[in-house]
C-alpha cells in the first residue's frame, strides 16, 4: 500500500509508570529519571469521536488499522511486513481436551518472523526512525532479535542483536539473513543487555531493550484491541499468557485502559493469567509471595527461549495488571509444555511454541487451583510458531 505524508496525531506526553512523571515524546527516550519505563499518553477526549469500534470497518488488516492510539506522526513512517491481525482461534476439540466451556488461540506465530515480537518491534523501530535514531541494538533471548532484524532491514537501518550461544538455530539463521550484526554471548538474555549498554556508551546505539523505550509496549497493546474486535465487540473471561518481560501482558492491560476512557467498554476486565517455566518463574514465585515487584530468576533454564528472562523492568506492572484483574501466576515444567504442544497441533492444526504450549498446560492447571472457572471462556495466547524451535528440545 502505497503511504503519503500525512501527519497523524500521535501521543500527546510520555509518563513514567513509577513516579507519574511527565515529559514530551517528540525525542528518543529510553527509561524515565527513575530508572522505570515511559508510557506514551493519548489526548483519548479528542481522539474517541473519531476512533469507535464501527470506524475500523475497512481499515487495513495489520496492527496500524489503530494507528490512532499508535505513537508514529508521519504515515510513510509506519514500517510494515504485515504484521498482527492475527487469527482468532476457536479451538473446540482443544477446550473437551482441557474440560472447560470455551477456548480460543490467538495464533501469533502467524506474524512475519513467526512470533508476536513483531508488533513491538514494528512499532520501536518505526518510531525511532521517525525521531531520527541512526544505529539500532537488541540484546534478545531469540525472537526479538529477528524482528529487530527485519524490522531494521525494512527501515534501513542498522541492527545489532546480541543472543545467548544456545538460542534456536532457526532464529540464527534468520537474523543473519535479515542483515543484522549478530554477536553470540555465552550467558542469558541480562548478560546481552549489558553487552547492548556498553555499546549504547561507545557508539551512541539506540537500546530497543523491552520497556527500556516506550514503543513496543504500544505495538504489544494491538494485541488488547484486537481481541476486542475479533470477539464481535467484547473482551473474553480470562487471557492465558506467556511471561518473559511481559510486555504483551502490560500492553493489552494498557489497552483496556484506553478502550474504557473511549467508551468502548466498561470497568470489567478479563482476568489475566501469567505463565512461567517452572526453571524460570520470577513473576510466579512474587506473586505467591504477594511481593509488589519480582527478585531476579538464578540460573535461568528452560527451552522456551521467549520465557528465559530472569528478571523484567516491568516486574510491578504485570504483578499490578495480575491482581487488579483478579487472575493467578503459574509455572509450566518444560516437559508438560512439550506434551501440550502436541495436544495442541492434533487438536487445532496450529505448530504452537513450547510458550503455546506452556500456555495450554496452564488452563487445566488454573481450574484445578481454582483460579479459572472451567466455564470461564478463555483466550491463549500462542507466541510463536513452533518452527522457531526446530531441533529444541525439554530442559
Ligand atoms: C518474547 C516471547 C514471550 C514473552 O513475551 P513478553 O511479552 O516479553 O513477556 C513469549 N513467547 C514467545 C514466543 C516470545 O518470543
């Protein structure tokens, strides 16, 4: 589609999450004064007249059919490889299996790099082109590094990814297609950040590290909209997703924020359930705790690449978004999440991720604690495609 010029709205401030702290969003920031992450505001008052659900009629079919809430001014800014506006799964056969009423996927594989790390990056990497950024870098457990890579490679700009030495081959092989410096570290995903910093020091790279700068939670709450629409206009009981940083998670929460002050829903919220590896379940183990913000996961093991994050920037936001809506936190053995991935593809022809899977083996998990009623309807969310993790197997 061919774009103009043409000068959108945009956010109106940053906020910081912590402290409340206001600045303007027409420069390149990375985390507010208080060392937490910014969320981009809307003037929502002025924007709802123009953007109700029956708007989006027609609109095109990726994450900037909401480009009204979406941060980037400058239309021929909006980067695109076609990505969100995923399908809406309903998974008959997957919900008897599970002994609940109704279950539906939202199949993120089918983004362009095959996971949802192509919202956020879609929207970072527009919006840091639009601001005048020259030199990108990602320190990544995998997926996030391959969008980057495209990503950059659709804007023109160069990327730097940094990865630990066991990331999936077929995430590899990607981010060197795509024309990214890639740099392996023998460490985890924290050891990368710190790689990425020194050389946001030395060379004045701009850091695309998951909350550190405001945009791809932005592209991360399509996610919330999306929902709402695909759903004939209403939100499900309860969300089932998969934690790393979380970002998915705190964006759809922020969505549902916006939806409400827009007038397209009321105060009712789904219940939004996080799930973890059972070798990595920083936010799990703060939950049961009821600890506001979550220590730091030690030796991090699981093959779910995307969920190997053992500590997140957005700890006390996705602990909030957990309470506030009444869900629960749970941790998935890697070898369950295996077995669900199978019951998965049998009965739903989707190649799900072992995060798809964790996410499947977390609903009969919820029911029998009792933090999910079997007649609850409920949306999982499967992060990737499964081909990311060819030749990955259960730690
Ligand atoms: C990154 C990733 C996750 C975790 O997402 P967050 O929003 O960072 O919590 C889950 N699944 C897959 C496949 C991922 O790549």
């Amino acid at each position: 589609m061919p774009r103009s010029s043409e000068l959108l709205r945009g956010a109106s401030h940053l906020e910081c999450t912590y402290t409340g702290e206001t600045v303007e969003s027409e420069a390149l920031h990375g985390l507010s004064s208080a060392g937490k992450p910014y969320f981009a505001r809307y003037d929502l008052e002025a924007i709802r007249p123009g953007f109700q659900p029956a708007d989006l009629a027609g609109r095109r079919a990726d994450l900037w059919r909401y480009e009204d809430v979406l941060p980037v001014r400058d239309r021929a800014c909006q980067v695109s490889l076609g990505e969100g506006w995923t399908p809406l799964l309903d998974s008959a056969r997957l919900a008897v299996r599970m002994g609940v009423s109704r279950v539906w996927i939202k199949d993120e594989g089918q983004n362009p790099t095959g996971s949802f790390k192509d919202r956020g990056l879609c929207l970072a990497v527009s919006r840091a082109k639009e601001l005048g950024a020259i030199e990108l870098a990602i320190p990544s457990a995998g997926n996030a590094g391959g969008a980057a890579a495209a990503y950059g490679a659709a804007a023109g700009l160069p990327v730097h990814v940094v990865v630990p030495t066991d990331t999936p081959a077929p995430i590899l092989a990607e981010i060197r297609a795509l024309g990214a410096n890639l740099r392996l570290l023998d460490g985890l995903i924290s050891d990368c950040g710190r790689e990425v910093w020194s050389g946001v020091e030395k060379h004045g790279w701009f850091d695309l590290s998951t909350l550190k700068e405001p945009y791809r939670v932005e592209g991360k709450k399509t996610m919330g909209y999306e929902l709402f629409e695909q759903l004939g206009g209403r939100l499900p009981d309860g969300i089932v997703y998969p934690t790393g940083g979380g970002t998915g998670l705190i964006g759809m929460w922020k969505a549902f924020d916006e939806m409400e002050r827009m007038g397209w829903i009321g105060p009712e919220r789904p219940k939004m359930f996080s799930v973890q590896a059972a070798g990595c379940a920083p936010m799990v183990r703060a939950w049961e705790s009821g600890a506001a913000e979550a220590e730091p996961w030690a030796d991090a093991v699981t093959y779910a690449a995307g969920m190997r994050v053992p500590g997140a920037v957005g700890d006390f936001l996705i602990l909030k978004a957990i309470r506030e809506s009444g869900g629960a936190a749970v941790a998935i053995r890697d070898q369950d999440m295996y077995d669900w991935v199978q019951a998965v593809g049998a009965d739903t022809g989707i190649f799900a991720a072992p995060e798809g899977g964790a996410v499947a083996a977390a609903v009969p998990a919820l029911v029998a604690m009792g933090a999910l009623d079997p007649d609850e309807e409920v949306v999982l969310f499967n992060t990737g495609s499964g081909l990311k993790y060819v030749g990955m197997s259960p730690v």
